[in-house]
C-alpha cells in the first residue's frame, strides 16, 4: 500500500510542479482591515459578556506523536490503549530549517493526508512555521526584517507549494496552526519584534495559500496561554483571515493552579469570550504537563474544560515530560486520562466543511 501511495503522491505531483503567485496579493490589508482587529481584551466585568458554557460533549481529539510519516501507526496503537477510542484529529509539524521543509516533503503530507482520507470524520493538523530557521535564536531585529522581507512577497512562492501540494494529495481541508506560539520567544515566527508587520505577513500568507484551487483550509491563530512576551490580542490578524482561536496550554508555571489559568489576563476565560464575540471555535493544538510533576487534577480540569466549551479540537502533546502514553512518568495523570478518553467516539461529523479529494475517492488505507 505504501508504494501505491506513493506512486500517487509523485502523480499529484505534476500539478504543483510549475506554479505562480497570483497577482494582486495584498502586503498592506492590516490598514484596511484594523476594524477587524483587537489589542485589547475587554476589562471583567465589562458588559455585555458573551455566552461560553456548552452542554457538556465530546471533543474531537488526538495527540501529536510523531512529525514524520513513520509516527502515523502510533495513533492507532494509542487509540487501543485507549480502549477502541476514535482519535480523529492527526497532529504534526513542518521543520523550519529551510523552505524547503515549509514546502512540504511529498512523503510526509502524502502519507499524512491519506490517513486524513482513510475516514470522513478525522481531521489533520498542521503546524506550518512562517519564517526560517524557525529555532534559529534570531534576534528581534532579524525577526523584523525577515518579516519586512515576507510582507514584500519574498517568501509567497513557498507558500504557494505548500498549498497546492496538500490539495494534490488529498489534504485541502487541513487546519493549519500558522506561526504557533507567536506570542512567545522561541520562535522566529513570532510576533513582538513587529506585531503590525506580522499580522499583515498573516494575511498575505492566507491570501496566497487561499488562492489555490481546491482547499478549504482553516487558519488556527495559535497562542501560548497568558501573556508571555507580548499579548497575543494585539497579534490577531483578522476576523476574515482567523477560522478557529487556539491555545497551547500546559501546566505552567509551577505552583499554578487551573483556576488561575483560566482567570490570568490573556488565559483560558479570555480566549474563549475572545472567540465567542467573534463567532468562532476554540482548539487546544498543544496541551500537557510540564512544570508540576505527575499532575492528575491538571489533566481532569483540562478535559471537561474543552467538553463544556465551543471546542473544535484537542491534541494532547504526548511525549515526556508532557503525556501520558509514551510518557512512563506520570502513572496518576496517565491513569485519570485514559479514564475520561477510553473508547470516545468524538464526534461523527465534526467539520463543517465537507471536502473531498479533487482527484476522486481516497485509496485504500494502509496504517
């Protein structure tokens, strides 16, 4: 089967082997668009306050364990550990080395994409870093020019490729987490060194990967939780260029409790009254331990957090110090995590955007 795919993915290839950027792409849309925008959350207290409490429900959910091809089979076996439970949502990552990686190899998101199409209900997950190196330790002023650089369409064409292979291959539903973490230091892709210079270099990205014929990507504006280097509100690029607000929550710092990350400025409260005002879902792309040891209250408090909110997706990050499969470290908070997952089903029709691949129904699975 791996070769069969294979053979199709180096088919798909011929249409992204000559490639334009489509004339007109926007490099100055943040002016036109600041109505859009929002620097500041709204004070406590402050009314109105919209209505974030759901029913409580299952989540789509998954977790990431493993960039390359070669992890895809640990979702199933994580999946049997959880007792037949429907992990529906794969998450990897592009390296950012060079730009090379941010086209995409054509194994890896052939092979990640044909797991997406094996089954209707599941959903990839792609984390795409907008500058490279994206851990090169750049410092704020190289950040600034490259983002200079970006907002001139020097880096389009990259972009570009990466749209049109995952629609060759049969990933043009992905949710793609652009520039994850922005708010935070350790990446390139970040926004403090020019917040309006990224957001506009976030537009022109969507602009150029929306022109592909054929996807229907969703844009997952992806912060850390709480304020870290720069409010991740006077990061947000839009509206009209946003589909889900994310957040990568682990528990951190130590000594932290849950309630005080749901109440910190820029916390898990503001990130959903954020969506809420603005008509849109939340996700968890990342989420784990980290700062306070074999934590089972953390894990308890996350899930039925993201079950009574309006919550596209979850991905637990699963390997140590973070989860709790791979991870041999945190027996309580593995114990109470395989009790709330055993045999989830999800949810049957999660996306609200139906999508088939352009090239006919998906072959035959082979992980």
């Amino acid at each position: 089967m791996r070769l069969a795919r294979l053979t199709l993915a180096a088919a798909a290839l011929l249409l992204v082997t000559t490639v334009t950027v489509p004339s007109g792409t926007p490099s100055d849309q943040a002016e036109r668009h600041a109505a859009l925008s929002s620097d500041t959350v709204q004070p406590r207290g402050a009314a109105p306050r919209p209505a974030v409490q759901r029913t409580r429900h299952e989540t789509p959910f998954g977790a990431f364990v493993g960039s390359w091809d070669n992890y895809i089979p640990n979702i199933r076996r994580m999946a049997q550990w959880l007792n037949g439970a429907n992990m529906q949502v794969g998450h990897t990552y592009l390296a950012g080395n060079g730009w090379a990686d941010v086209e995409g190899d054509p194994v890896v998101l052939g092979l990640w994409s044909q797991w997406r199409l094996a089954d209707p209900s599941r959903k990839l997950v792609l984390g795409v870093p907008m500058l490279v190196p994206n851990e090169g330790n750049l410092p704020d002023g190289e950040v600034a020019k490259l983002l200079a650089r970006g907002n001139r369409g020097e880096f389009d064409l990259h972009f570009l490729k990466l749209a049109r292979k995952l629609v060759a291959f049969g990933g043009g539903d992905t949710v793609l987490t652009l520039g994850w973490e922005m708010n935070g230091i350790t990446y390139s892709s970040r926004c403090r060194p020019d917040p309006a210079a990224w957001k506009a270099y976030w537009r022109r990205i969507v602009t150029v990967m929306r022109s592909v014929p054929g996807q229907h990507f969703r844009f997952d504006f992806d912060p850390t939780r709480g304020l870290d280097a720069i409010p991740w509100t006077r990061c947000y690029p839009g509206d009209d260029v946003v589909d889900i607000i994310g957040m990568d929550s682990y528990d951190q710092p130590a000594g932290g409790t849950f309630d005080e990350y749901v109440s910190e400025p820029y916390g898990l409260q503001d990130q959903v009254e954020f969506a809420a005002k603005r008509g849109k879902q939340v996700s968890y792309p990342e989420w784990g331990l980290f700062d306070n040891g074999d934590n089972p209250e953390f894990v308890r408090r996350m899930v039925d957090w993201m079950r009574t909110h309006d919550t596209a997706y979850q991905t637990v990050t699963d390997y140590c110090p973070h989860g709790f499969w791979e991870c041999d470290r945190n027996p309580r908070s593995s114990a109470v995590f395989k009790q709330l997952m055993s045999g989830s089903k999800g949810e049957p029709s999660p996306w609200s955007v139906p999508w088939s691949p352009p090239w006919g129904s998906a072959p035959a699975p082979g992980h």
